[in-house]
C-alpha cells in the first residue's frame, strides 16, 4: 500500500468536496501508519480530542499497530531533526528534539 509519508494539513487541498494531495516526493510503499506519524506527533499531541475523533471514525488501533505507529513516529522525529539540522530551523529540530525525549521518557 502506498505510504505518503508526509501526510499533513499543509499538503491537503481541500475544495469542500475533494480532497488533493501535494508534495508526494517521500511517497513509496509502507505500512498504513507511517501517514500518520506528523498527525501523531504534531496536530494530536496537544489536541487528544483530534486523535479521538480519528478512532472514533476508524476506529480503535490494535495494540502492535499503535506500538508500531509510536516506533515510526520516533523515527520520523530523528529523521526531522537531521533535516532541521541541514536546513538551520532551529525551531523545527528543537520540536523534534523535545518529542523525542518525550517518547523515550514514555518508552
């Protein structure tokens, strides 16, 4: 299945009727959680009311897929603050670095 691997609010064109996807240069195939490592790590971490109503339209997640989703999501945060890191956004790589620790506190 393919995997956007970017999926985020700012890549969504939304019209009020169809959704567009943008920015698909990380795009190949994966596991269907890796969409949703920016979500989990961005839009819901201060927002648990959007990450309810999420499972709440798909669903609960089955243990391995949540453990999963977290495993990929931290990796995600590695590979943002490498990016952030080449780039000079020091805001960007000091988020990641701060869910990072959040994860491995958790961990």
């Amino acid at each position: 299945m393919p995997a956007h691997r970017d999926w985020h609010p700012c890549n969504w064109i939304w019209n009020g009727e169809h959704l567009a996807v943008i920015d698909c240069e990380h795009a190949h195939p994966g596991p269907w959680h890796d969409d949703l490592h920016r979500l989990w790590w961005q839009e819901w971490h201060d927002r648990p009311d959007l990450f309810a109503a999420f499972r709440r339209g798909y669903g609960d997640f089955a243990a391995e897929e949540l453990v999963a989703m977290r495993d990929g999501a931290v990796i995600g945060q590695m590979i943002s603050i490498v990016w952030a890191d080449e780039h000079a956004d020091q805001e960007f790589a000091g988020r990641a670095r701060a869910r990072l620790r959040e994860a491995i506190a958790a961990a």
